[in-house]
C-alpha cells in the first residue's frame, strides 16, 4: 500500500468520519484501491454524503452531471488530486 499524501490523508479521515465507517481507519485506506463496488465499498448514497462532506471542508461543488466523475471518485488518489487541483476557496 502507497503512503498518504497530505490532502490524501486528510480526505481518507474525512471518508471515515463522514460515512461512519466504524470498522475502518483512515489510514487502512489504499490510496490507489477503488472507493465503489469491490474496492472500499462505497455507494451512491455514500457518493452523496461523501459530496456533501467534501463541498463543507474545501468549498466547492461536486456536481452529480460531471462527465469526469467515474474519474475522480475512481480512488482516494484519483478523489485528492481532484481537489488538490480546484482553486483555493
């Protein structure tokens, strides 16, 4: 499993804590491992909670009609670079 980049990290909490994963630690997270179906697990409700979460903490939207979704919310990696990549709000 990679290490954890800062923004990574930071997400992977916000993962745990946001959709109660009780059964899992942030830092059990592979940064590189699929969040949906056989990877983490998560679904399309999760997606939205995971959204929402995501729009509070670093003020921006993201939007249900992006084309590029399966891409960002592809991995925790693929999820951080994304908001690494937005304009500092």
């Amino acid at each position: 499993m990679s290490s954890h980049s800062e923004t990574e990290a930071e997400l992977a909490n916000l993962i745990v804590t946001s959709l109660n994963l009780e059964d899992m630690r942030a830092e059990d997270i592979d940064p590189e491992a699929a969040l949906f179906g056989d990877g983490l697990g998560l679904d399309s409700i999760d997606a939205l909670e995971l959204s929402l979460a995501i729009s509070r903490q670093y003020g921006f939207q993201l939007r249900s009609d992006n084309p590029d979704n399966e891409k960002i919310f592809a991995s925790l990696r693929a999820l951080a670079a994304h908001i690494d990549s937005q304009p500092a709000g």
